[in-house]
C-alpha cells in the first residue's frame, strides 16, 4: 500500500529543549490517523514540521513519496497538503467569501489578475458557496466578516477552506478546541465524512470523537512516540495508560 | 446534511458590513466630483485672476499621486515605507539628468524614468520585503538615505544645490512642459491612478494583499507566498511614485536631492493618514490639505509645521480613518 506521509526520524530542539524525538510515522493513503499525547507532547510542533512552517533539526517528511523536507509552506499546499490551525487562523478583517475565495485562487494557481472584480466573479461566489455548504454552512454567510462569526463557525470555516484545494493529506490540529458537546459532535460527523475519500491526520485532544473517528493513533510523550496502534491496541496499551489516559482520564 | 450553525444575530452582523460597503461607495462618488472638480479648477481660478492657486492644485496633485502611490502599500499592503520619496527623486533625476544631455524626448524620459524606478524597486524590494514592522520602516529609510547622499555627492548634476532642467519632455510637437496642458496631463494620471486603486482593490490580486496584511500564515497556508505579490505591488508603486516625480520635473523645471529625503517620505505618509488610509479620495484630499496648511500657516507663522503637526495629532485622535473616513463615515 502506498503511503500518503512518512516521517523519518525527526528531531527538532528549541534551545535545550528535545521537542520532537526521533519520530517515524507511516500513513497509507485514506487513513483517518490520529495523533494523540498529553500536553507539551509536541503533537502540533509535529505538525508545524509536516507543514514546513518549522524546519526539523535532522530527518524527513516524505507526502506521496516524495521529500518535501527542505520546502516551503507554500509549495506544500501545492503539492495537496493542507492544515487547519489549533488557533483560529483566518484573515479576520476580511469577509467569509472572500476568506474561501482566496483559497480557490490557490488552487486556481495564481491571484494575478490586477482588473477583474472578485466580489463581482459569479463562478467564484458560486464555488465559496459550495465550499460552505460542504461543512453545512449556509451561502448566506458569505458577506459576513470573519471577525462576526462565533468561534464554532470559524472552526468549521477553517475546516471548509482546507477542503477547498481538494488535498490529498490534511492535517488537522485540534478542530474541535473550545466547541460545544453539540458543535464537537457536528465536526465528528463532518470529518466521519472524509474518511476514505482523503488521508487525515488528526491532533485532538476529545478522546471520544478520536477513538471513534480514527483507524489508527500514534501516541505521543514527551516528543517521542510510545505507541502506534488501532483504536482497540491503544487503549489496552501499558504504557499509553501509564503514560497518558492514566493522568488525563 | 444539517445546518449546524444557529444564525445567532446574524442582521447586526450584517450592518456592519453594509456600513463599510456604502462607506466605500461614497468615496468612489467623492472621487468622481472631485476629478470634476479639479477640472473646472482652472477655468474657474483664471476667471478670478488667481493663477497662483492652480499651480497649488497642480502641485497638489502632483503630490496626491504620489501619496496614492503609498496608500497602494500602506492601505492594501500594510507596508509602511518611509523611504517613498527616493521614486520621487529617482523619476526626477532621470528625467532631469537627461535633460541635461540634451535628451528631451519625452519618450525615452518616461523609459528611463519607469524603467530605472522599477529597477530600483526591485533590487531594493528583494532585501526590504524579507524584514517585517520596523525592520521594514529602518530598511526602506536606510535605502531612500543611499540615494539622497549619492545625489548630494554627484556635483556634476548639481549636488546639494539640485538640477535645473533646461529641457521639459517633448512628446512629438506635444511640450509637457506647458502649464495649462500640464494641469490636464496631471489630471488624468492623477484620475488613473485614483480609479486603477478602486478597482485593483476589488481585484484578486488585491484580495491578496489585503490578505497577506491580515494574516500572512492563512495565505501561506492556502498555497500562496505573499512575498512575490507584495514585490509585485513594491514595484507597481515605486513607478507610479516616479511618474509623479517626472511630472513634478516638467511642472518646476528643478530637481532636488531633498525632493527624496526622509522627510519628504514623512510627508507622503502624513498625506495618507490625514486623507485617510486605504481610501481611493484619500491622498488628494491630504495633498490639498498638506498645501492649503502650508500656503496660509506659511504665509502667518514660519512655525506653520507646529500646526500642522497638531492638526495630524488631532486626525490620528478623532478621525481613525483621515478626512475621507469623516465624511463618508466608513470604518476600517
């Protein structure tokens, strides 16, 4: 089976500190893997790595096989990866629309055009509406400035402009931080949705929508993984209760 | 599957927008009256024997275009540079230096003028683009300084005394030089560019910019670097900000090494924020402002900067978006 990510023994230290450990990952196409770990484990300096907003110390990330270590964001998310952020990140003074727009230039390739209107384009209002309507978002938000949203409805707003580019791995750093039991439940569906059709990995720290989302987890401590497994393995793993649901459950 | 967001006061929600929106919509309106405006300026001012004001008007909107030419990279970019003014100069001294060869064609002036302009932005755009905040403020400064010292140091085109330029440009028969064809000329380029800024705003290459300043990550993330969209913009306003110093050449016949010092970088920023940031009637209105304040506070005081700095104080206070902001009621 052919993997949609591999990590090959990644370190990264800040000053003297060793936040990623040696980690190897593997992530065949399709999988819904989790990554699970208790606070400071450096679950989402994993991630900034596999997205190349921070360079690594020493190892790989390989998307489709290929070694994107040494590039920049922007090239990964044109090679079909894409994040969401564990703290909102939206250009907030800028509408809905033209938040999800600017994701459909990307995949367009270029926002070269000096002349034609944006707000004026009928296909790509037509396109952000559908991209809404993906993550059951109503097309009349549209006009709405992000910084007027509830912060559930920027979740799912981050959710749907990642899903714009139609990537082939995303990456996605606790979706459900700070939602409602209702709203959480919502995105769990949501991201039951993409399994199969897309490779995700998943940081997160809501253990119910983890356990039943994911096929499998890696369980991160400290900066080093201590366990890869199905749901069923982790949860009758040792040292992942000693490690981690002993403290946090 | 179900709408799972409650449209929780989704009509005030709504409003705030639609303010902003009107807000925009009347400057575009204000930009149009005052272009007419601008052109029944002349006739009007000669019909009262004040020819004295025209060349304040034209000088003024010499200075808006660029000052607009600023606003591109403040208002949509975020880039504040306070080094503007070395494509004042540079556009001068190109034209100014060629002049001094005997060159009056005002083609290859223009050539030279966009094309050294455009260099400059770029080589200077490279370095000043990869620092953010005040590293950008310190670089484009430090950039602007090299210029003005080079200009100051070359005697053979006038020094520190500045460059008389016998020659204005020559397009065919067409003498740019003209004063009652030069307002015109002014007009237009000064109505391009406040017109190109309305509708590149609205443009995906705006978005970009508008974008970027917002959150720089959002826009890595989607796949973009703003780094080569900012160049591109850097360049755009450098040649504009060149344009107005080949006019300026045409219209006083002089160039300065102090038409490019920091201070009259300074001004340009000053222009913008007292007509009011990222607004299309913005610059003109703070050009017009700028020589108003200085042409009657001059004529009272020599210390007409201290008024003019209160005033600055007094926009920055109760006027977060300049002039343009109070009279449209827009909000950034």
């Amino acid at each position: 089976m052919s993997l949609a990510l591999e990590v090959r023994d990644l370190n990264k230290f800040f000053g003297g500190l060793h936040a990623t450990r040696n980690v190897s990952m593997a992530v065949p196409k399709g999988e819904l893997h989790a990554v699970i770990g208790p606070n400071g484990a450096g679950k989402t300096t994993l991630i900034s790595q596999l997205f190349g907003e921070l360079r690594p110390n020493s190892g790989q990330v390989l998307v489709d096989g290929r070694d994107v270590t040494h590039r920049p964001v922007h090239e990964r998310a044109g090679l079909g990866m894409a994040r969401s952020f564990q703290i909102t990140t939206l250009v907030r003074d800028l509408s809905v629309g033209e938040n999800v727009i600017l994701a459909l230039l990307a995949r367009r390739g270029h926002a070269g055009r000096f002349w034609r209107r944006v707000d004026r384009n009928a296909e790509l209002q037509d396109a952000a509406g559908l991209a809404l309507a993906r993550i059951g978002m109503d097309p009349s938000h549209l006009p709405r400035r992000v910084s007027d949203l509830s912060h559930g409805e920027q979740r799912l707003l981050e959710l749907a402009i990642a899903l714009v580019g139609e990537p082939s791995l995303i990456l996605l750093d606790e979706p459900m931080a700070g939602l409602g039991s209702e709203e959480s439940r919502a995105m769990t569906r949501l991201l039951a949705q993409l399994k199969g059709k897309t490779t995700v990995l998943l940081v997160e720290h809501d253990m119910e929508a983890v356990f039943e989302l994911a096929d499998r987890l890696t369980v991160l401590v400290r900066g080093e993984v201590v366990a890869v497994g199905t749901p069923d393995q982790i949860r009758n793993d040792e040292r992942v209760r000693e490690a981690y649901l002993g403290e946090d459950a | 599957m179900p709408n799972t967001i409650p449209a929780r006061a989704r009509p005030a929600m709504l409003t705030s927008r639609a303010v902003q929106a009107r807000a925009a919509d009347r400057d575009l309106v204000a930009a149009f009256v005052l272009l007419a405006l601008l052109a029944a300026t002349p006739l009007v001012l000669s019909a009262f024997g004040q020819e004295f004001w025209t060349d304040v008007v034209l000088r003024a909107m010499i200075l808006a275009i660029a000052a607009a030419s600023l606003n591109f990279l403040i208002g949509l970019g975020g880039l504040v540079s306070l080094g503007h003014a070395a494509f004042l100069g540079i556009g001068g001294y190109a034209t100014g230096i060629l002049a001094d060869f005997d060159i009056d064609n005002g083609f290859i002036q223009l050539a030279a003028v966009l094309g050294a302009s455009a260099l400059f932005a770029l080589v200077t755009g490279m370095v000043a683009l990869r620092t953010k905040g005040v590293h950008f403020i310190m670089i484009t400064l430090a950039f602007a300084q090299m210029v003005y010292f080079t200009m100051i140091g070359l005697r053979q085109f006038g020094g520190d005394d500045g460059l008389t330029i016998n020659y204005t440009s020559m397009f065919g028969g067409f003498d740019l030089g003209r004063k009652d064809t030069l307002y015109y000329v002014v007009l237009a380029v000064l109505a391009v560019v406040m017109l190109g800024y309305a509708r590149l705003r609205k443009s995906d290459f705006g978005l970009l910019l508008k974008a970027a300043k917002g959150n720089e990550r959002r826009v890595s993330a989607v796949g973009f670097d703003p780094y080569r969209y900012r160049l591109a913009a850097y360049v755009v306003a450098g040649m504009t900000c060149a344009l107005a110093g080949f006019l300026d050449a045409n219209f006083t016949s002089f160039v300065t090494p102090g038409s490019m010092s920091w201070i009259t970088s300074a001004e340009l920023i000053f222009i913008v924020i007292v007509g009011g940031v990222a607004t299309i009637c913005g610059p003109i209105v703070g050009a017009l402002v700028f020589l108003l304040i200085e042409e009657i506070m001059g004529g009272v005081t020599v210390y007409w900067h201290f008024w003019f700095g209160l005033f600055l104080i007094a926009i920055v206070l109760f006027a977060r978006n300049g002039l343009v902001g109070l009279l449209t009621g827009g909000r950034r």
